[in-house]
C-alpha cells in the first residue's frame, strides 16, 4: 500500500484552512531532496507558512509539496519530499498532527490475510442480544447507553469539560 502521509497532509491543511487559521508545516531539512532556501533553516529544521495568502502555486501531491514563497522579501521555489513533513499545525493554537517516520521497506500486509479463506475455521458471527425495552420501536430513537445508573437524574445547568494532565 501506499503511504498514508500525503493524504493525512492534505485532509489536516484543509481542515486548518477551513477553520480560518494558519497551516504550518515543520520540515526536517536534511532528508534528500529538500529545497530550501539554506537561511531559512534552524537546527536542521524549517518552519513554512502555508497559507493561501502566504504562498504561490502550492500543490500538495503524493511525493513532494512544491510552493513558492517570500523569503526576505524574495520570492523563491521551494520543494519537499512529503517524508520530509514531520508535522502540520495550526499557528494560532497548535492544533494539528505530529507525521510518524513512514518504515523503511515496510509494506503492509494484504487485505486478504486478514479475511477468513474458505474452509478455514472462523468464529461463526452471532447477533448481539438487546434488552426488551430496546426492541420496542415508539419512533423515538433508542437510548444511549451512559455506563451510569439510569434512574438518576442527569444534572442540570450548563454541561462543563474538565481538562485532565
């Protein structure tokens, strides 16, 4: 199979795109390929901007991302491999995605070693039971199961999300 980079790349811009916010782009500057202007690199890396104001001619392909850009004032062609892309975020609150290293030779395993072959012993399927009172169809739809006491009343007011470190 292919890898999945280029596609989580685009989906990811996209999404930072549509939600009015500045896409970036760290890039490990040493991987072959890389084509950089060499003062915008700091410790082996280089940050890009890729927002649609910011650049020219961006196309995001499966092998390699090429731009055009102002450095400096001077506007110049870039070009990275996408294995070089080690992660995308959002400026503004660092929203977005760190890139895993893609294996050297790996290669996924088949789709058809995972399905059961004729005459192999598979677990046969059963249906799921459900409770009597799921089974009523009122034209309601059915309850969400919460994991808590169902005669307890939810508390009311304003629902709040705590952040847990």
């Amino acid at each position: 199979m292919t890898s999945n980079r280029p596609y989580l790349l685009r989906a990811v811009y996209e999404w930072i795109c549509d939600n009015g916010l500045t896409p970036h782009i760290v890039v490990d500057a040493g991987k072959p390929g890389v084509q950089v202007p060499p003062q915008a690199v700091s410790e082996g890396r280089v940050v890009l901007n890729l927002a649609p104001r910011a650049v020219g001619h961006l196309d995001m392909g499966n092998d390699v991302i090429t731009l055009t850009a102002r450095f400096g004032g001077v506007s110049q062609s870039v070009s990275v491999p996408v294995a070089a892309v080690q992660a995308i975020y959002a400026r503004e609150n660092g929203q977005g995605m760190l890139l895993a290293e893609d294996a050297p030779g790996s290669v996924a395993p088949p789709l058809e070693a995972s399905i059961p072959q004729p005459g192999s012993k598979a677990p046969p399927l059963q249906a799921v039971p459900t409770p009597a009172q799921d089974a009523v169809d009122d034209g309601n739809p059915a309850p969400v199961a919460d994991g808590g006491d169902s005669d307890k009343p939810r508390p009311k007011g304003k629902p709040s999300l705590h952040v847990v470190k």
